[in-house]
DNA sequence: GGGTTATTCAAGTTGACGCTTGATAAAGCA
DNA sequence: TGCTTTATCAAGCGTCAACTTGAATAACCC
C-alpha cells in the first residue's frame, strides 16, 4: 500500500481550486473576522446546508480551514499561512517576468544610448 | 440582446480556476521567460497538442496571457497584471484577518497587564 | 427516554474539465 | 498546384464539481 504522498503540486490544485469558486470565497472573507459553525455560514446563502457543507469540505481539503468540536458544532477557522502559498506561487512567476522585463529595459536603454547596431 | 457583462466574480472564478491546474501554472511559469508558441509550449508534456490548445483556451479566458498572429502562429504572452487581482483578493482577507488578530493581542496584553476583570 | 438541533451520509442530476482521436482550416513552401 | 506545418473544431468518454432531497448520526434539553 503506498504511502499517502501529497506533491506540492497537488497542493496547489487544491489551494488554487478552492478559490475558484464565489461561494468558498466568500466563506473565507467571513471567516477572516472569526470562527462559525456550518450553520453559521450557511445562513446567508439560498442554497441548502449539505450543500455548504461540502464546500466546507473542499475548503478543508485545501488546508485553508481547521474544524473544532464544540457541543454538536464542528466550529471552521480560517488557516491564513496557507494562502500564502498561493500568493508565494504568483510572487515567484511575476518575480521571473519581471526580471525579463528588466533586461529587455536595459538593452533597449543601451540601444538608445548607443544607437550604433 | 442582454450586454455582454462580466462580473469581479466571475473573473476571480476564471482567474483561479485557471491556477488550479499544475500544467497550466506550469505554462504560465515558462511564459514569464518569453513568448511561445502553442506547438512549443505542448513539447515538454506527454498530451497532445489538441489537449494544451484547450489548456490556452482557459488561460485566455481568464485573461492571463493573450495571443498575437504571427504567420502560421499564434504566439501566446504573459499579461501579468491580472495576476496582481489574485493577489489583491487574498492581501485584503489576509489583512481583515490580520486587524482581527490585532485585536485579539491587544486586549490579551490588557488583560495580562491589568489582570482586573 | 423522546424531541429538537447541528451536521454528515447517500444517491441522483446537471454541467464543466481533462483528455482522446479524427477532420478541418489556413498559411508557408516545393 | 500539391505537401507540410500550425492550430482549431468536433465528437466522445470518464471524472469531478455543484447542487438537490431524504435518511442517518450524534449531542444537547426536557
């Protein structure tokens, strides 16, 4: 039986597939200003508690919410460390581009300066 | 005929749905160095070239790169700034959480100092 | 124990993804 | 004009996401 591996890449899909959604996002934003039970969470939406329920779950998934117990809650807190991953992954990407870019600004600098060939 | 609108939310959703998938952050990372082809950036994988041609069409779609023509060609580039709008929704979470948590320590530092009530 | 409350499980529908193969279009080259 | 290259279109297949409704679990309250 493997050992149940996590690549970072799987990480990432599931970080990344998390936020794409209005609805997950939105939960997140509520949960920055502090913790809230499913029921919580649930109450402003029109669809069904199942239904939010299972994005709890994609969110669990993605390490971007904890869950507690507490009486018959199972109250959700935003894990904030991992969002910065997300933001680590694009910072590293821009980081490149801008390096690039960088350089094309210094030959064409050289090119004006110059302007011999 | 309704107007062909596009909501902040609906583009959140395209934007990280398309980071949601390790060949196209992948694309995404070998874009920032240059421009490229699609026969070009299809190369390195072991899918067809149809399958990374659908893998762009979600990249444009969000906006992340955009594409010229260039004889039988169509070069796709980066356009980085739209990576700066994921970034922008996580940092204002982030800082809600952060206010909160700021918060939270002062009146734990008032407590501890005060230690009435 | 019996009834409410909070949550999850299970099954089913609809639609979108991720991929395939085969056909088509358009530009370049002999 | 034909042949090649580059890329997209189109149909099909399997999986997963996003919901639904109904049933089950588990903790609390009388």
């Amino acid at each position: 039986m493997p050992v149940e591996t996590t690549t970072e890449d799987q990480r990432l899909d599931a970080l990344f597939t998390a936020l794409g959604d209005s609805t997950r996002r939105d939960i997140i934003a509520r949960l920055s200003a502090g913790e809230a039970t499913v029921k919580e969470l649930a109450e402003p939406y029109a669809m069904s508690m199942q239904a939010v329920s299972q994005h709890i779950r994609i969110l669990e998934r993605s390490g971007l919410i904890s869950r507690g117990r507490h009486r018959q809650t199972r109250p959700c807190r935003l894990e904030p460390t991992v969002l910065a991953d997300a933001v680590s992954w694009i910072e590293e990407s821009r980081r490149t581009w801008s390096e690039r870019m960088d350089r094309l600004e210094t030959r064409l600098a050289a090119l004006q300066k110059g302007e011999s060939q």
